[in-house]
C-alpha cells in the first residue's frame, strides 16, 4: 500500500478474509476475494463483516456455496424422507443451517454426525456403544447418507462401513464436494457397496479451438485452454477463480485506460491517523462490477449483490439396473440460472409399453432410414434398416409411433455456448422421445442423453473409386532408363566391331594353308561376328572361335558385362513390378496418410469429424497416423476437403480424386447399390463403438429397448435385418475385390504384352526376309558367290562348262592337287560358267 495500490486479490480462509476487509473498506481499495478451503473439505460460506456504510469494497469472485440448494433438489428427485448427513471435523456445520430450515419446511427427517480424522476410532465407538437393536436401526439409517468429507475421509470411511458390514447393496450414498477429481470418484465408486451420487462443479468447456484460448482480447496458455493437455484439471478451483481475477483486473484497468479514466494509484500508510481512503477507490470498483469476462471458470461478473453468480454442477452416479459401482455417468447438470437439467428418478417401465405412442425423430441416412414412396395425402413414410428395428421393437413392446425429420439435417454436436443441434438437441429440449438413425454411442452423447444397447457395430471406413490400371505394353523395359537400354544397344555392334577387327588380323597371321594335322582356320565376317556377340549378350552361346588371347580378353569382358546387365535387370524388374502393384494399393489408415495423389475427408460436424479431431490433436498417441489425417480433413476449417453431407462425399468421389472417410455401413450399402460398381471400400472393420436408440435423459423405455434389441441379437433376427439391406452379392461384389485384392501377385497378360510385342515383331521381320530372299535368289536373278577355298574342294573334280540359260557369271576355282607332296602345292585354275 505504501508503493502505490490499484486493486487487491486475494485467495484465503475466511479469518484472513475477515481481516482484509475490514482494511481494503477503511481504505477504499477494491478487494477480489477467493475462498480458499483447505484439506479438501467441502466449502462453507464465509460470514463477512458487515461494511460500513453500506459500502463493500470486497468482492467474491468464487460464487457463493450453492451445495445446499443442489443437494436440496437431488433429496426431491429422489423421494428421499429420511437420512443422515456426515459431515467432516474441519466443516463448519454453520453453512448446513439453511439447508437444515428447508429440510424442515418439507418435513424430512435429518440426522447429523462429525466424522474426526480417525475414522476407524467412530466405527470402533459406535460397536462399542449401541446394541445390538441399535446397530441394527443405525443400519437402516444408513442406507440414505450424505457425505460432506474431504474425498480422502470419504474413501477410509465408506471402506469401513463395507468392512463392518455397516453397508449393504441397496443402500444409495450421496457425496457432496465442489472439489473432486475423476480419479477420486473412480476410488469412492469402486469402494461402495451400493449406489453412489457424487456432487461437483464443472466449468463449461469451449469447443472452438479457435475460441478456447482467446479470452475478451487476451491469449490464455494452451496448458489452461486445452483439456488435451490434463493441467487444468490438476488445478485447484480457488486457482481457476484466481487466474480470472486477474483477467478481471486487465480488463478493468484496459476499460478505464480506454475511456480515459484513469486514477493515479493510490499511497496510503495505516500507521498514520491523517491518511485518507484512495479518492478513486469507488470509481475502480464500480468499473470491476459493471465489466465481464469469459475466463477459465466461465463467464464471470460481480452484478448480484458484488458476488459471483455463475456457477454449475454435475450430478455423477451408478443405478440399480447396471453393476454396482462400476459404472459412472452423468446422470443430470444443475446451473444457477436454470436449476436442474435432468431427472434422478428410476423410472423404468417394467412391462410392455402398449398405448404408448412415441415421439421419434429421425435424419435420412441411406440405408438406415430412407423415404418410402409415399401415397398423395398419406403421412411420409420411411423404411430401412433403422425402421426395420424400429417396427420389430414395436412389435415386441406394443407401442406406436410417429415420425418426422430434424429440420437442421444434423445428428447433434455440442456448440461454443453449451447447447447441442440435431437430434440430441431434440432429446434434450423434450420435443422428442426417440431419436433413430445412424446415430453413434459417444462419451459426449452419452452425458446429455441415454442411449439403448447397440444394434449394429460401427467403424470407420474409407470410400474410393476403384483405380484404372494403367496399360504400358512396354513396362518389361521400365528397369532401365532410356540411357542404359541405348547404351547396351550400341555397345553390342561396337563389340561385333572389335571381334570382327581381331578376327581379321589372327587371318592374316595365318595366311599359309593348315597342315594335314591342324585344324583349318574359320574365316568370320562382320554379319557373323554381330551374330556371335548378340547370342552372348542374350546368354545362347555362339560358334566358338577364339584362337587368340585378345579375342578371348575381348569375349571374356563382353560375358561379364552381359552377366551383371541381366542380373541388374531381372532384380529390377521383380522390384518394378512389386511396387507397380503396391503402388495404389490404400488399404488402412497408414497408407491414406502416406499417399499425396488422392485428396480425402469426412462430413463437417460429425461424429466422425470429432473422432479425427480428438485423435489428430492428442500429444499422447504415438503414431503420427492421425495427426497427418486430421491436418488434412481441418484444412482451411474443414472447407478444402471435408463436405456438408455423406451424399456430397459419395458424389465427390465418383467425380474427383477423392476418398471420403465415413461409417463403414453407410458406404458399403453406397458401393453395393452404386450404378456403375466403380466404388470400392476398405478400412479397419474393428471398433468398440456402435448404432443405438438414442432417448431422453433418463428415459423409462431405456433398459425395455436395450433387452428386446438383445433378444433380437440371439434369436439372429438382426443379422437378417442386416443381409436384407447389405447383401454381399447384389448389383456389385464387395467380396471380389476384397480377394483379388490381397492375392494379386501374379503377373498380368499387360504386364508382358511388350514381350510377346517383340516376338510378334520379331517373327513378322523373319518372314519379311524369308520372302526377300527367295525373291533376291529366285530363277530370274541369281547370282554366283565366289568360294573360300576349302580342304574339301580340293577333293572335286573339274566339271564341264555349261551353256547358261538366262543368267551367266564366271568365277574363277582353285583346286588343290591331293596326290602332290610339295611343300608348296600346285593350283589347277578353271574356269567355268554356271547356271
């Protein structure tokens, strides 16, 4: 105070808090008190002193304790006409006083009883103490209890009454306490023996991502807006209420800095009898009460009576028709504005529901409900498989029912104010008794609506056309780029070239004629040498020829090379053809997110959005799966690539590159009944989730609906249901391409069409030479080669000249003489004309 005072907040007990008002009113300092309780006892109201004047300078900005008021109207949904209330040693029994004068009016019987921090120590006085009568009628009081203990205490004391067997199984506890973690009520419902009701306090959540951590101009950490990151809940509420006091201040001081209002801070000294309250005291705290802002807490403002109003609870528990203490969920909400949001009432209809008409709305999803062609004058009708369960759970119960459609076209989400659309939001506002479509059972549905047992299995499925394999006759040559396949066919002539040159000259080193012992010497042309490399190079052998070192360095080389080219392209060919198979193969969740050809995503403000939202945005999975999918489906909010409706997704598909991710059954009954059969679909077919009847909270049709849909299960009545309208032959096979597609390994014909290509070619040009060289050596053109001189023409004789025909050609012949012995033979010449 003595540097200078603008506001003061404060988080304490309410001795402190006594204190400091009495020194904030003398000094006219705006004072933002939060109550602080400690130990986790429930809070009791602070009793302040009364200011003077009439002029509070302190304002409460955690609301004042409305726990009597909730557990008030949770004794009248129950009926409840006598019990007992425990409450802790660090309790002030002072905030049960108005709780106490109600109880009264309404003429209920309430007993009090202080439970010390030994807990055993109250249990070992009460065996003790009573008789048996006694403990038989203590019993039976407590079979309706309240417990407003810290949640540690609550556990050691209920675990005692189970152990002393204080505690039976229709007994139904309440537990009260503003300050309750989920893991503490997983610990306090598994100890019970009965049922238990827990009372708490929420904070609205913000379902914009966008708008969760923007608060009146201010950026609140994302370890505080995001529920995803788990440290808000590990906060203590007096924390929360602590953290928005600020963001008050802010805003207040922002407001006065805005309008041009601003105080010098105040200087003030208490040991002083001549100083005077702070001039703009009052200015300060009326620009507190008149702002207000939308914190971690909620919307916070100090406009009743310089106090806090905004406050909710939740209303958790277990009943009697699901396993003791296993199961919890939101049973009802209570506000300050709206009182309770629920019912507690077990309200079940025990028999059948004949006379009974219901209330049923509905959205058009294919195959679940559909419109029927409908007479002119005649109420709509609807069929499908939805219906079907419907009309055979209509039949079983009796009852009757009339149907009409949600006008928003939306099955139901929770908004940014709280509130839900679609038909939840139907249920909710009790213009409804049942909602059936292809409705999903989710945790956030659950809390606001009850839901039947599932009457079909649900998962996530991925919609496509099937792709067009691309022909490529030419593919066999893919191993190779365009550079090897030249390069290997100029290098077989050049190496014909070198054979035919080493060929020549080893001829010409061996000019003179072979002994009678060696073997004679094989003249090869430059026809025969290409021949010989080729025949290499395609690994079927040639003539053999090499009489010389360099020729065979030369062929040798040549080997390897075509040894190490064939190796390279048979591995990359049975790689080519392996990952052409693969390559458009989207089977799962990991190849869709791996893959950039085809674009995706799923219907705007579904179920199916959220779940890719809640898994694409938790830091605690470990494959990045979902990350890639929801980065995806969230572009540009959902606009690029997320559609408005299923039936646009399926349109989408048909039209464009696209895969729409939706539920399973939706989009095999779309690629069953698809015109063209050019749909297919794939994905994951495990879930844990599933389609149910959706009813009003707390609804005594719930458990009614949820035996007969069991008893349709067993007597495999749905499974007809199911292959009436999902039948795995109709106009399109589901199961074909389900088959072909895991055991396509086999090489197709178009796979080797450029082989039989290159025969076909290859035989066509064999013919084509056949028929040149008949032509080229027929009667009316032929020609006389001249004759290598072989061994074996030595051994003709001359023959007589003939007189030619048509055509003449001379050519000269060497014969050698075979009876000569000179080391250098005779050559006869002769001439002779041949035809």
């Amino acid at each position: 105070m003595n540097q200078g005072i603008l506001a003061l907040v404060s988080s304490t007990g309410c001795a402190a808090a006594n204190a400091l008002q009495s020194l904030t009113d003398a000094m006219h300092i705006p004072h933002l008190f939060i109550q602080r309780n400690g130990d986790g006892t429930p809070r009791a109201e602070c009793q302040l002193n009364p200011s003077p004047d009439e002029e509070r300078y302190t304002l409460a900005a955690r609301p004042p304790v409305r726990l009597n008021d909730v557990m008030i109207t949770l004794i009248s949904e129950l009926r409840w006409h006598k019990f007992i209330i425990f409450y802790d040693s660090e309790y002030d029994v002072r905030g049960l006083r108005g709780f106490l004068d109600q109880a009264s009016r309404m003429g209920l019987d309430v007993s009090l009883q202080q439970v010390d921090r030994n807990v055993t120590m109250v249990f070992s006085t009460l065996f003790s103490t009573m008789r048996m009568e006694e403990l038989n009628r203590y019993r039976d009081t407590l079979r309706r209890a309240i417990l407003l203990l810290s949640p540690r205490t609550a556990q050691v004391f209920i675990h005692q009454a189970v152990e002393t067997n204080l505690a039976s199984k229709d007994s139904h506890w309440v537990y009260a306490n503003e300050e309750v973690s989920d893991t503490e009520i997983m610990e306090l419902v598994h100890s019970a023996l009965g049922r238990m009701t827990v009372i708490r306090q929420i904070f609205p959540l913000w379902r914009d991502t966008n708008v969760r951590c923007m608060r009146n101009n201010h950026r609140i950490s994302s370890l505080l807006c995001d529920p995803q990151e788990g440290y808000l809940q590990s906060l203590e509420v007096s924390s929360l209420y602590l953290y928005d006091s600020v963001l008050m201040l802010a805003n207040a001081f922002y407001r006065k800095l805005e309008d041009r209002k601003w105080h010098s801070m105040a200087s003030l000294n208490c040991m002083r009898k001549s100083t005077k309250p702070w001039n703009g005291g009052w200015s300060m705290l009326d620009t507190i009460q008149k702002g207000r802002i939308s914190g971690l807490t909620g919307l916070m403002d100090f406009r009743s009576n310089g106090a806090n109003s905004h406050i909710q609870f939740e209303i958790l528990g277990t009943s009697y028709s699901e396993t003791f203490g296993k199961d919890v969920k939101r049973l009802a909400t209570w506000d300050s504005d709206r009182g309770l949001n629920g019912s507690l009432r077990e309200n079940r209809a025990e028999q059948g529901m004949h006379g009974v008409t219901l209330k049923v709305v509905t959205l058009l999803e294919e195959p679940f409900v559909m419109v029927a062609e409908n007479i002119l004058g005649q109420p709509k009708r609807y069929k499908g498989f939805s219906i079907d369960v419907l009309d055979a759970l209509a039949k079983v119960l009796g009852f009757k029912y009339e149907m009409y459609q949600v006008a928003d076209a939306k099955y139901g989400s929770q908004q940014a104010n709280g509130s839900w659309n679609g038909m939840i939001g139907e249920l909710i506002g009790k213009r409804a008794d049942v909602a059936i479509s292809a409705i999903t059972i989710t945790h956030e549905r659950e809390n606001v609506v009850d839901f039947s047992k599932r009457y079909l299995d649900y998962s996530v499925g991925i919609l496509m056309s099937k792709t067009e394999e691309r022909l490529s006759i030419f593919s066999l040559l893919a191993p190779f780029d365009l550079a090897v396949w030249a390069c290997i066919a100029a290098a077989i002539p050049v190496v014909g070239v070198m054979v035919f040159l080493l060929r020549r000259i080893q001829s010409v080193r061996s000019q003179n004629p072979p002994g009678p012992h060696q073997p004679a010497p094989v003249t090869t042309s430059f026809q025969s040498a290409i021949w010989i490399v080729y025949g290499a190079f395609v690994q079927q052998g040639g003539e053999s020829f090499m009489n010389s070192v360099a020729l065979r360095i030369a062929m040798g080389s040549w080997w390897l090379f075509t040894l190490i080219v064939c190796s390279s392209y048979t591995a990359n060919l049975a790689a080519y053809l392996t990952v052409s198979r693969m390559d458009n193969a989207v089977r799962t969740f990991q190849d869709l997110s791996k893959q950039t050809d085809l674009s995706y995503g799923t219907v705007r403000d579904s179920a199916v959005y959220e779940y890719f939202r809640v898994k694409g945005t938790n830091p605690l999975e470990q494959d990045n799966t979902f990350a890639e999918l929801w980065r995806t489906i969230n572009k540009n909010q959902g606009q690029d690539n997320s559609v408005t409706s299923p039936a646009e997704g399926i349109r989408k598909v048909k039209r464009d590159s696209y895969a729409l991710l939706w539920d399973m059954a939706v989009l095999e009954y779309a690629a069953l009944t698809d015109d063209d059969c050019t749909l297919v679909v794939t994905g994951n077919g495990m879930s844990s989730k599933g389609y149910g009847l959706a009813l009003q909270h707390s609804s005594p049709y719930r458990d009614l609906f949820s035996q007969k849909i069991l008893d349709l299960q067993e007597k495999g009545d749905l499974d007809i249901l199911k292959q009436k309208w999902w039948p795995r032959k109709g106009r399109c096979d589901l199961d074909k391409h389900a088959e072909t597609q895991p055991e396509g390994r086999a090489l197709r014909l178009h796979s080797f069409a450029g082989v039989f290509c290159i025969l076909a070619a290859g035989l066509l040009l064999a013919c084509l030479v056949a028929a040149l060289e008949s032509w080229w050596n027929g009667p009316r053109c032929q020609r006389a080669q001249p004759k290598e001189v072989t061994p074996q023409a030595a051994k003709l004789r001359p023959t007589p000249a003939h007189r030619a025909q048509d055509c003449t050609a001379t050519a000269t012949l060497y014969f050698m003489d075979p009876d000569s012995t000179d080391a250098s033979p005779d050559l006869v010449e002769l001439q002779y004309t041949q035809l």
